[in-house]
C-alpha cells in the first residue's frame, strides 16, 4: 500500500519535471526569459505615451507608466495564465501514460510555470523604475500581495474551466479567443474607472479584473483610492471560481483521460 508520504513524494517529482519540461518550452529561443520583460515594457511604454497626450502626466495622482503598468501586468496575468492552463491538458496528453501523471498536474505546472515568469518580469519592471528614479513607497504590500495571489488563483480557475471544455468540445478555444479580446478595454488597463460616470459603472464592475486592477492602485497609492470596487467581491469570485474548477474536474478528469 502506497503511504501519503511517498504520494507526496512522487506529486512532488511529477510536478518538478513538468516544470522543467514546461519552462524549457517557452524558452527555447534566442531571447528566452527576456522577451517576456521587453515585450510588456515596450508595451506599456507605448500605451503611456498615448494616454499622456490625453491626460498629462499622471492619471488620479499616479504616475502615467506606473498606472499603465499596474493595468497591464494584471491583464497579462489573466490572459497567459488562462491560455497556458486551458491548452496544458491538452498538451500533455502523451504522458498520462504514466499513471503518476493526471491532468491536475499540467494545470498546477502550467499555473506555476506562468507564476514564476511574471513574478521575475515584475521585478525587473520594478527595477526598471528605481533605476529611472521613479521608484514609490507601496501604500499596502500586504494587499498587493493577496491581489496577486487572488487574481493568480482566479485566472488558474478559469483556465483549468476552459481546459475541460476544450477537452470535449476543441471548438471553445475560439469562444475563449473571443471573450479575451475585449479585456483591454473593459478592465480598467488603458483608463480608470474615476474617468467614467457613475451611472457606467456597473457595466464594468461586473468585471473581475476592474476590481483586481483598481485596488491594486489603490494599494500602491493610497490617494488613488477605491471607490466603486470591493476587495470582498475579488475573495468571493476567486472561491467560488476555485470551488467550480476543482468541482468540475473531479466529476470529469477520467472522462478527460479517454479523450
């Protein structure tokens, strides 16, 4: 009989190697790590410039980059997140011929592998700005911490949903195409919900990631403040999405397996 011990013990391993093999992948060109920091600086840098020639130099006492930046990582958070854990099923089909390898252990790889990437690609923005001398006191690291965390988990959520789905049904990869186009607009990246009237706001809020990206300002500027989202909503639909996937996938990953 096979202890929990040694269960552990063999997760532990399936999960190392997968993340290597993972890493490995997506770096496997001449710029490697470094294009995933130069292609959201130049980014971010692009959309600064725009949204400078409309509103100055800082939108509601934050800087213009910084509140592009904030705006930026947690969409890019969202969406490779959502796209790497939805394909990671499918992708590693060949080895649940091992049958120390499930499904459940792509998604976990897949989710840390994207972690591991943008925690690195954070850090040198970070960087980046104390060199440029615009570096900042944080207001709450604690809360910007748990937002990462929470909208981490969330996009994972979400994408082991969609993994499923495209396991029975290839077809809702276009759907998932579909609904990420318009999160650049919607989520609160390129503007403020301060910057919309009242009466609109509804029509974004129902959005999670307008919650995420504006208490994640409010977090770091203390004076941006956070009128009209709520950080309570951000823990509810984190649960409830967290408790649907992992739900879902108990009912389905043996049916998942013989697809």
């Amino acid at each position: 009989m096979v202890t929990f011990k040694e269960q552990v013990y063999a997760w532990r391993s399936v999960i190392f190697a997968l993340f290597l093999r993972e890493f490995q992948s997506k770096f496997n060109d001449k710029f490697g790590l470094s294009w995933a920091f130069i292609e959201p600086f130049i980014f971010i840098a692009a959309l600064s410039f725009i949204r400078g020639l409309i509103s100055g130099d800082d939108v509601h006492s934050i800087p213009l980059f910084i509140f592009m930046m904030i705006g930026l990582v947690g969409l890019q958070t969202l969406t490779t997140n959502l796209q790497s854990v939805s394909t990671s099923i499918r992708r590693n089909k060949p080895l649940y011929a091992f049958r120390q390898v499930q499904p459940l252990a792509a998604v976990v790889t897949a989710g840390f592998v994207e972690l591991s990437i943008k925690t690195v690609v954070i850090a040198l923005l970070a960087l980046s700005l104390y060199l440029l001398g615009d570096g900042f006191e944080i207001h709450d690291p604690l809360l910007l911490l748990t937002l990462y965390i929470l909208l981490w988990l969330f996009s994972v959520s979400i994408g082991l949903v969609f993994g499923i789905a495209l396991a029975f049904v290839p077809e809702v990869d276009k759907i998932k195409s579909m609904l990420t186009r318009p999160l650049m607009f919607i989520s609160c990246v390129f503007f403020s919900l301060q910057d919309l009237p009242e009466y609109l706001w509804p029509y974004f809020t129902w959005n999670p990631l307008v919650h995420f990206n504006e208490l994640a300002r409010y977090a770091c500027f203390e004076s941006y403040g956070h009128k009209g989202v709520s950080f309570s909503f951000v823990v509810e639909i984190t649960i409830v999405f967290l408790f649907l996937s992992l739900s879902l996938y108990h009912i389905t990953w043996k049916k998942v397996l013989s697809r």
